[in-house]
C-alpha cells in the first residue's frame, strides 16, 4: 500500500505531441534567428543584449580628458620640482604658448624672480600681460583667478619703475589702474595693499589717507602682513580724514611683526618697537584685548 501511496504521489510525466512539439520547436528557432512576431503579425529583429549601444547613468559623472597642453603644465611643474630647470620650462613654455594662464604665470614668476634662470622682466612682463589680456574677466574665487589677480599686480609693480628694455615707460598711473583692479574686481589682498599705499604716498594720483585706510583695512583683515604694518602706522599716528587710534594701531602692528621673517621685513620691525616704545601702559592693555579678540575670531 505504502508502494502504492509513494507511487501516486510522483509527478506524471507530460507527452508533448509530435505537432505541439513540432511548434515550440520553430519558436525557439526563431527567436534564435533574431526574428520575432508583434501581437499583430508583423515580423521584428531583436538586438541582442551586446549589440546595444552601453551608456552609464546620467548620474555616473565622467572622468575628464586630459587635454596635452594640461599634460605640458604638469610635465613642467613637475620637472621644476625635480630640479630640472630646463625640461620645466620647455614644457612650460609649450603650455604657455596654447594660453595656459597658469603656465603664463609660472613662467612670469621665474623670469621676475630670476628663479633658476637669468632674471628677465621684459619676459615676465610678456606674459604677465597676456594673461591680464585674456583673462581679466575670470570669475572671482576661482583657483586661476588668484594667479590672474597677482599678474595684475605684478604689471602693476613693473608700471612703477619701468621696463627701459622692454620699451615700458614708468607709470604710476597705470600702475595704480593695475592696483585698483586687482583690489576691487578679485578682491586681491596684494593689490589692496598696494593700492592703498599708493593712496597714502600719493603715487599715481591724489593723496587720500582716509581711501588708503579703506584698502589697507580689507588687506589687513585678510592677513596680509604689510599692510597691517602700513595700517597700524597709520592708526597710531593718525592723519588727515584718520581718527588716532594708538591701541589699535599697535594691535595691527603687533600682527604684522609676528609676520615678519624675511631680511626686508626690517621697517615692520622697527615700526612695531617704536610704537610699542611710545605706547603708555593703558594703550598696551587695550592693544592686547583687540589682540586677543582678533585671534578668537580669525580662528572661527
């Protein structure tokens, strides 16, 4: 009974007939073939799977090309590195000559400091002026945008003295225009800096000591360490259209003399002991709690 029960219970082998059979057959030989019948007959091709063009998600961002004259700034910078002057400039100087601005302004950089090459201002002034030329309406902020804003300040250094081989006459007109755009347009601490230095010597144009604090405050907050010098000279003298302010004046002095490291940083020095010579006790006190606050905020 047992055998009986057990053998009822197996699945009952299905026979196909020869002509069903004979249909599923041709089906699958036709879907094979790639050929396949709409719900009204017509016939279709159906691409396989591999033969579909393979696209990623739009959301899959892509890698970016690499563009030769990118490779060319890279091969240079790194060569520059490396201490391989001259493989550095060449690669730089094929970059700079497809307008890579930041091989233009490397390059610039090198002639005007004499930075492992004779030192050349007629070739620094070249390329500084070929970036000021394409890329003075750069977006602010940006990482190229800096390097654009100290070409602007670099001509603007080069139309103070003049360039006698390079048949640049001195400027100071035009040098504060460098100044000027550098200060307001991109917000450059260096222009800004120098703008109001030129504001408070009167190079270039009117004295405006009261303009020149303007400058030298946005500088300074900044951090850009002579300006603070020039600023904090200012306050603790005071001037015309300026309010003395003897404790904030050596608050900012006291900044920029925490700066001063190079050899030229002298005059910061000398303005700071002087000034805190001069201070009474209180202006002391008071210039340290503008110090400490000042460190407080910097730091958020």
């Amino acid at each position: 009974m047992n055998g009986t029960a057990s053998a009822s219970r197996r699945p009952r082998r299905v026979r196909v007939p020869a002509a069903i059979a004979g249909v599923l057959f041709l089906a699958v030989a036709g879907l094979a073939a790639g050929r396949a019948h709409a719900f009204d007959g017509t016939a279709q091709t159906l691409q396989p799977y591999e033969m579909q063009p393979l696209t990623p998600p739009a959301n899959v961002p892509l890698a970016p090309q690499v563009r030769p004259v990118d490779e060319a700034f890279r091969t240079g910078a790194q060569a520059l590195r490396a201490g391989q002057t001259a493989k550095g400039i060449d690669a730089l100087g094929y970059a700079a000559a497809q307008g890579h601005a930041m091989a233009q302004w490397k390059l610039g950089r090198i002639y005007m400091d004499g930075d492992g090459v004779k030192r050349d201002d007629a070739k620094a002034f070249e390329y500084f002026q070929k970036i000021a030329s394409s890329h003075a309406e750069d977006y602010p902020g940006t990482a190229q945008s800096r390097f654009v804003a100290n070409a602007f300040v670099a001509l603007g250094s080069y139309y103070l003295v003049g360039i006698p081989s390079a048949g640049v006459k001195r400027d100071p007109s035009r040098a504060r225009d460098m100044f000027s755009y550098a200060a307001s347009y991109f917000g450059d601490a260096d222009g800004q800096y120098q703008l109001g230095k030129l504001y408070l010597e009167g190079v270039g144009g009117p004295r405006d000591a009261r303009n020149a604090g303007r400058w030298l405050t946005l500088a300074s907050q900044k951090g850009q360490y002579e300006a603070q010098a020039t600023l904090g000279v200012l306050l603790f003298r005071g001037d015309e259209g300026v309010p003395r302010q003897r404790a904030r004046g050596l608050m900012w002095l006291t900044l920029a003399r925490d700066s001063a490291v190079r050899p030229e940083d002298k005059w910061v020095v000398n303005a700071h002991e002087q000034a805190f010579a001069e201070a009474t006790p209180d202006e002391r006190e008071k210039a340290l709690g503008y110090l400490e606050v000042w460190l407080k905020t910097a730091k958020r």
